[in-house]
C-alpha cells in the first residue's frame, strides 16, 4: 500500500479524536491502521530511531526559515 498523503491521513485522524476526549496514542494508531485496512506485518513494521534526528532538522529549518532575525 501506497503512504497515504497529508489530507488522506488526516481526515480519518481528525474523525477518530472528534468526540472531544482523551484518546491514547496507541489508541489513535489502532483506528488509522484499521482505517488504511494495513496488515499485521505492515503494523509490526518499525521506523528507524533516526526519524527523531530528521525532524528536529527540519523543525530547525523552520525555525531559522521563520525567525524575527530575519
């Protein structure tokens, strides 16, 4: 399966913490892999611990892109 894009992802996001309460990540993690119907092979998939890295690097771009300074 193909990785769903910004807005594919989101809707189903958004709808799953629309009753306005609390909701575990893992929680919200269940109901998306549901949504996108993935198989348990696909679920047990881990990211490698490098993504922390990577979006500091790009929060950091974005702050310089967007800082006061200039």
């Amino acid at each position: 399966m193909p990785i769903p894009d910004f807005q594919a992802l989101m809707r189903p996001f958004l709808v799953a913490l629309a009753d306005d309460k609390p909701h575990a990540l893992p929680d919200v993690h269940g109901v998306l892999c549901s949504e996108f119907q993935l198989p348990p092979e696909e679920v047990a998939k881990r990211i490698s611990s490098d993504w922390r890295k990577d979006v500091y690097e790009v929060k950091q771009l974005d702050n310089d892109h967007f800082s006061d300074d200039g």
